[in-house]
C-alpha cells in the first residue's frame, strides 16, 4: 500500500475545486468530534485511505479506530472517532467516506466468495473490471477479503484471447510468440475442449475455461494431470461457485467482487466542540 496516496489528493480536487464554500460558515477555529457507523454488516476496509483524506485537509485530525481492518462486523457497529478542526471534518466527510463504503464494500462481498470455497483448495481471483481510479485500492480489498489478486493490468502478465487468436492465426502461433517477446506469465482463454486441447498442447502457464459447463471442467481436470494452471471464468455466482471449485480448477475469476457493488450504508456524525 502507498503512504503517501497521491490519488487521494485527486479525489479531494474533484469534490472540493476551489474551496468548500459551505464548510466558510463554520469559524476555522472551531474544532469538533465525529462518530462512524455502518447500519449493515460488513468487513471493513479501506482505513488508510480513510485517514488520508483527512490527513490531507489538516494533520490535526486525530482517529481512534474500535475496529481492525478486515474485521467482519454486524449493523449499527461504531467503527471510529475522529477529532480535529470542524471545517476539515465536514469537508473531507464525503470522500472519506465514498472510500470506506467501496473498499468495505469490495472486502465484504470477497469475503462471501472466498467463504463460498473454503476447504476446496481453489483461490478466488479477482479482474480488471475495477472501478476507474480505484485498481490498486480493489486489489487491496480483495486481498483484505481473504480472496487473490489476478494481474494488475495489461504490463505484468499475458492473457490471450479470442482476438489475440485471431490476429496471431493459432492458439499454438500466439503463445509462441507471447514466450518470445518477454518472460510474463502466459495465460489463454478458451471457449470450447476442442481449443482445450489446442492451448494444451502450446503449454502456457495457465488456461482459462470461459463458459465451460461442469462436465466440461471436469474433462479438462482429468485431460490435464496438472498439466498447466487451469482457470474457471464466466457466469459464476455465489450459488454455483462451489461446484465450480470442486471440479479440480486451480482458480475462478470473479469479476463481480470489483465490479457488482453496492456500497455499504455508512454514517458520520459530528458534533461541534466548545470552549
């Protein structure tokens, strides 16, 4: 994780602009508490992120969290104090905030699909499908989830699919071209047993099963002994995903856990300081 969080400073430009003009009826002397609560279960994540926001609108602001990161919670849990000038507090409210709920958000539906294949020796990996501006944060909150991160983006592995196919001719013809341009892993996806047995064949590190059935997985597993890394995507969901997991796949990508969010509810109360 960074310490610095240069992209926060960028999200506080966008909601804040050329000042908080409400926050000016406050007097910047004044200085004031607040409470945070989540009104439904979660795993909480996102703190640093959290403490950033504030940190970068006034060092002054002091938080005391109750919990820990990654700790699953139940509704209406108080999750931290927070001290400091009243104007920083209000200003930095909802971006703080927009963080905590999506990063939570992020950890807590994780923790449902890692919870899903406990025992079966499947990792649950996560895409690219992130929201934008937000990538490594995602990728942290999978991890804080109890679930695996897949390739950051498009410059720390190869993934060749249906397109990459068609421009380099063959299945055989891309990865070997993919080995020759660096030493990236090599990962290709394929729709079908036929071109199963055709990635098979070129050996790469690992072989993604898009929209294969059960039964499919299942003859891939066998045809494979360990063969090469194999890879379920497509049309997983919570209900399924467990079946998918006992087939013998070494991984399932789930770009739901990025992607298909519903933002925790959270709350922040303030409440002003005197002398």
């Amino acid at each position: 994780m960074q310490s610095s969080f240069p992209e926060v400073a960028l999200y506080l430009a966008e909601d804040i602009g050329s000042g908080d003009i409400t926050a000016k009826i406050i007097p910047a002397s004044t200085r004031a508490q607040a409470t945070v609560l989540t009104r439904e279960p979660m795993v909480l994540c996102g703190r640093a992120w959290f403490e950033a926001v504030f940190q970068q609108l006034s060092p002054e602001v002091v938080i005391e969290w109750l919990r820990n990161e990654g700790d699953a919670v139940p509704a209406d849990t108080l999750l931290c104090r927070l001290n400091g000038p009243a104007r920083a507090l209000l200003t930095g409210e909802r971006t703080a905030l927009n963080l905590l709920q999506t990063l939570s958000a992020t950890a807590t539906i994780t923790r449902r699909y890692a919870d899903a294949v406990a025992g079966t020796g499947c990792k649950v990996l996560d895409t690219r499908k992130t929201l934008p501006g937000l990538r490594v944060a995602q990728k942290y909150a999978v991890k804080c989830g109890g679930c695996f991160n897949h390739r950051i983006g498009l410059f720390d592995a190869v993934l060749i699919k249906e397109n990459h196919i068609i421009a380099a001719g063959s299945i055989s013809e891309a990865v070997r071209l993919a080995r020759s341009y660096g030493d990236e892993p090599v990962e290709v996806e394929v729709e079908n047993l036929e071109e199963f047995a055709q990635a098979l064949a070129a050996l790469p590190n690992r072989i993604m099963l898009d929209n294969f059935s059960l039964a499919d997985m299942s003859i891939a597993v066998e045809r494979n002994r360990g063969t090469v890394e194999l890879e379920a995507s497509g049309n997983i969901t919570l209900e399924n995903i467990r079946s998918v997991a006992e087939t013998g796949v070494d991984y399932i990508s789930i770009g739901a856990l990025t992607k298909n969010l519903a933002a925790v509810d959270l709350s922040m109360r303030i409440e002003m300081l005197t002398d």
